[in-house]
C-alpha cells in the first residue's frame, strides 16, 4: 500500500487524511523533510497559501519540496493548495513563495468577494460517475496554463481542475466532501508512479 502525506502545516489536514484513507491508500502527516522523504504521494491542503508558504519555509520544507516535485512525486493541491503548485501567482502578497511544479499561473481569491463560498457540479475529465461537487472558498482560478498543462474542469467560464505530469491541483475541495473520487484518481496516479 502506497504511502501519502498531507502536507500538515496549516489548512484542513484532517480532512484530507480522511478522504484518502477511504481512498485506500495509507495517510500520513508531513511537517519535517524526514516525514516527506519518507511518502509515495503528497496532498498539499487547502487553507491560506500565504501562511502555508512562510511555515514551509520557516520548517525548512520549501527547498525539498521544490525538489522532490521536481523528481515527479505525486502532488495533489486543493485551492491554498492548488497556489503552491503555481510556478506563478498573479498578485502573491510579499514573501509568498511557491513549491511549483504546474505551469501555470493562478489568481488568488479570484471567485471574489460576493462569492466567498460556493458549491457548484463540477465534470472533471478522467473521473467518471458524473459531476463532483466542487466546494469553493475563496477559491483561487487558473488564469492560465502552459502547453504541458490539462485543463480537466472549467466552472463558469475558468479553469479549476488541471494535471501536469504527476501533480494534480482543484480549486475546489473534494475533502469537503463525501465524495473521494478525486482521492481516488490522485491514489491511482500515486500507485502507477511508484
Ligand atoms: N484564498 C486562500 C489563499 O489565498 C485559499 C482558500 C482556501 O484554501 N480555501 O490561500
């Protein structure tokens, strides 16, 4: 059984534990490089990207991170999550760094304001069974992508749900939810890497 951190610094760890242990992999935290070098798969949670970015930084995580996505480990970003895996933020606040590995670039908040929490059917390519209920808060956007990237939803025009390689990112929060198919997709895309 593959083994998969939730990158537990800040944000809804738990949740994501939950969720891909009913996905049937093995869940485990990450807050150490020990603990990072030691999964087949990380979960990147959803929570604020800023404050997820210093404490990376601040546990020194960023720079192994950085490589091990690099390397092609499997990486899975729900909304703060999704931000990390930006080689790019439109409008990042001062000091917030990202871990890369999708090119793309993201907006942050971009649902707005009136909007600040939603939930809409999302179809995502690559899951069957119909739509996924795609919780939004605060959500960010894909503004846009390079030639390797897959958009793999839209909602409203935007792009929420996209894959480069082994890194998979939503908007959306499938942790949220009771609905693991997305950890599902993300448990397959950890097996057939290891
Ligand atoms: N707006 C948050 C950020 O910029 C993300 C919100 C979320 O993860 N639900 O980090």
């Amino acid at each position: 059984t593959p083994s998969v951190g939730v990158l537990a610094l800040q944000g809804d760890v738990r949740e994501h534990l939950a969720a891909l242990a009913a996905a049937g992999v093995e869940a485990a935290q990450v807050r150490r490089p020990e603990e990072l070098a030691a999964v087949d798969g990380l979960v990147v949670p959803g929570g604020e990207s800023t404050t997820m970015s210093k404490l990376a930084a601040l546990f020194g995580l960023l720079e192994p991170l950085r490589a091990r996505v690099r390397e092609g480990l499997p990486v899975y970003g729900t909304c703060a999550g999704m931000i990390l895996l930006a080689e790019k933020i439109l409008d990042p606040r001062s000091g917030q760094e990202t871990v890369g590995g999708i090119d793309m670039i993201v907006r942050r908040n971009a649902f707005g304001r009136q909007n600040e929490s939603f939930e809409a059917a999302v179809d995502v390519e690559g899951v069957d069974g119909g739509p996924v209920e795609g919780v939004f808060i605060r959500a960010p956007w894909v503004e846009s992508v390079g030639g390797a990237v897959n958009v793999l939803a839209e909602h409203g025009g935007h792009v929420v749900a996209v894959r480069q390689g082994n890194a998979l990112a939503t908007s959306f929060h499938p942790e949220l939810t009771g609905d693991h198919r997305m950890h599902r997709l993300f448990a397959d895309m950890v097996r057939s890497a290891a």
